[in-house]
C-alpha cells in the first residue's frame, strides 16, 4: 500500500519539497508561470496570466523598448528633475554671487567687479583683442539683483519642460548655442553696447518651445504672444538689448529644429542610431553657422576699427 503524498516506499520515503531559487531556506509549492522555477510569495508578483517572479519581470524592463520624447529623450517615471536647469540657475546665481562680492554691490555689481570687467559683451574688445570668452560668459552676468531674478525666474519656468523634452545634453546645446546666438546678433547690430545677462538663452529656450510646440501639431501662438510682448518691451524701454534677445531666439529655435525635423527630411529612416546622428549634424551645423556669423562680425569690426 502506497501514499501519494509521501512517495512510496520503494522511493526511499518521502521527496523533498521545491525551495524558493532566491531563498533556498524557503520550501514553496509555487513557481513563476514564465520560467517555472520555485519560487516563494515574496518573490512572486501578480501577471496577467499566472505570476511572474522577479527575475522575470526585471529580464521583462531590460528587454522592453525605452519610451521616449519626440527629441528621443528617454521619458523618465515619476517626477523626474531637470537637473540641467537647476545647475544653470545655479551657475548664474553663483557668478552674481562673485561679481556682487567684488564690487561690494547686490545693485551696481558691474562696478568694481574685475569678472564682470573680462566677461561682458562689448563687441569692439573683442575684434581687437580676440577676448572671445565674453561671448559665452557674458550670457552668465547680471545688471543687479532684479535683472538676476527675472532671467532665473524665467530659466526656472521656461527650462523644466524644455528640458524634459529634449533631454538633458541636447537641452544644454541648445541654451548654450543659443546664448551664441544672442551675443552673434549683438556683434552684428549693437556693436557699441556693453551687454550681459541670459535673456539671449532664455529667448532661446523661448524658440525651443515654439519649434517643440509645432513638432508636436500644436499652436505656437502662446509663445510667441510673449515673444512679441517683450519685443515691445525691449523697444520702449532703454537699456534693454533687442538685438541679443531676437538673436538668441532665432538661434535656439534653429537648433531646435535642426534636433526635430532633420532626421525626418534627411532621410534618416527608422534607426534611432541614424535619427540621433543625423539631429546632432544638424544641431552642430547651426552651431557653426552661427560662430561663422559671429567671425563674419568680427572682420567687419576689425576693418571699421583699423585693426
């Protein structure tokens, strides 16, 4: 006479029951539906058909295609950080903080302030002297503490979901060809103001959304409506550079579009490989145009100057 539920007794006795493969001090009856190794219930999640353990389900992420945004940034779960924004905030926060320190003046921080002094934007200096860091570095100063504050405040508003959408290393080359933008439109029409602040990178990300607005079908009107408001501004206000603003939002929009729309007329196809490719082409094609802008500025300085 046998039990079916201890073996028989030809079988040595009773069989061993299956241990968890994560726990073998766990003994289990359960077994993952997909791989059908034992398993215990912590190790076991619910699926749509059985349970899957958790080697399984992770196997399952790794294998599954990344969601992304239209600018192929990975799409990121929860409430992701745009981490870019907040260390450019805080760069431009930081250079204050030392200009501020070395003139002794949150208001008149351009005063007494040997950084400020060799970042500015003046265009004659720098055909005659070759001083090109101002060109980016000017985008990093502030007139006082109120014009710090607008720009950051719009930095904080107008960046996070830029660069959510374009992702954080294509978001960073747009604002910076952007603050080349804005200084390559100061070289060519504002050539005897000294100029400063990251309004030319703000209007630039301004240009961004537009572009990333229309990629996605959508009306672009709501910025451009703040576009064309602070170009009144700029008009009727003295001391504010139109010119810088028009140029950082010409260049950021550009490079925008050059990330979205190039692979697409380009050719590129359905590889992700050769739409990334082709974006950064594009995106470093407008970056050069504008440098070339920018030495096409300088020349014509160099010859009005008799340099």
């Amino acid at each position: 006479m046998t039990n079916p539920g201890w073996g028989s007794a030809a079988e040595g006795g009773p069989q061993p029951q299956p241990r968890c493969v994560r726990h073998p001090d766990r003994p289990t009856l359960l077994a993952c539906s997909r791989c059908g190794r034992p398993a215990c219930p912590e190790c076991l999640r619910p699926a749509s058909v059985g349970q899957h353990c958790v080697d399984c389900l992770a196997a399952a992420e790794r294998s599954a295609p990344q969601a992304r945004t239209i600018a192929g940034a990975p799409v990121r779960s929860g409430r992701p950080t745009p981490v870019v924004t907040y260390v450019l905030v805080a760069l431009n926060v930081l250079v204050f903080a030392v200009t501020a320190a070395q003139s002794g003046s949150v208001t008149t921080n351009e005063q007494g302030s040997a950084l400020f002094l060799d970042w500015a934007l003046w265009p004659p200096i720098i055909a005659a002297h070759g001083e090109y860091i101002r060109l980016l570095g000017s985008g990093f100063l502030h007139f006082g503490l109120l014009h710090l504050a607008v720009n950051m405040f719009a930095l904080w508003v107008i960046g996070r979901d830029t660069e959510l959408v374009l992702g954080r290393l294509r978001y960073l080359s747009v604002y910076l060809v952007s603050i080349l933008g804005g200084s390559a439109a100061v070289m060519l029409m504002e050539t005897r103001a000294v100029t400063a602040g990251a309004s030319g990178a703000v209007f630039g990300l301004l240009g961004a959304q537009a572009i990333i607005l229309l990629r996605l079908r959508r009306s672009p009107a709501p910025v451009l409506m703040i576009v064309g408001l602070n170009v009144i501004i700029s008009i009727t206000i003295p001391g504010i550079s139109l010119w810088g603003h028009l140029g950082g939002f010409i260049a950021g929009g550009a490079a925008t579009a050059a990330l979205l729309y190039a692979p697409q007329y380009l050719g590129a196809g359905d590889s992700r490989e050769r739409i990334v490719r082709t974006g950064w082409l594009a995106l470093s094609t407008v970056g050069l145009v504008t440098l070339l802008v920018i030495v096409l500025a300088v020349l014509r300085l160099r010859a009005q100057l008799g340099v």
